[in-house]
C-alpha cells in the first residue's frame, strides 16, 4: 500500500518516538506494527472481538432514569409595577 508523504512522515515520526520510548526491540516491533495496523485500518481478530464486546457492555449498561415529579401548580402571569405605570 502507498502512502502519502504526510503520512510517510507521520510514521517515520512515530516510528522514532517508539524506538526512543521502549528499550525492548520486541517491544518496539509490536508497537510499530501495531501503529501500522492503526493507519491501514486492519485488525486482527482478537481486536476485532475486544472491541465488539466494549460496545456490547455500553450498549447493555443501563443509564438511571430520573422520574421528577411536578405539582400542579396553575400559575397566572401578573403585570410588573413597571408596565403598569407605562401603561397610561
């Protein structure tokens, strides 16, 4: 696949920040594959099931519902003592 030159240097960048964060060249492997599989937009399996089972638990957590009660209270809107001295 070819990539932009933004994205070229968006991934040498990234790439350079890996190396300097983990010590550990497995490490560093798997995170740059990792951030390859980010920006093709493929995942593998495992991915794929971690992220359906996220959404399943969102979806399934149940937000309280709030019942407020209101009295029924009729109230008549009275002219201020401002509009009634304009008023003439």
């Amino acid at each position: 696949m070819k990539y932009t030159k933004s994205v070229k240097t968006f991934v040498r960048r990234q790439k350079a920040q890996i190396r300097r964060q983990f010590w550990d060249t497995k490490k560093q492997k798997e995170m740059i594959d990792a951030m390859y599989r980010k920006i093709s937009g493929t995942q593998n399996a495992e991915e794929k099931e971690i992220e359906a089972e996220d959404l399943k638990e969102k979806q399934n957590a149940k937000k309280p519902k709030i019942k407020v009660k209101t009295k029924g209270v009729k109230r008549t809107l009275t002219p201020s003592k401002s509009e009634g001295k304009n008023k003439k």
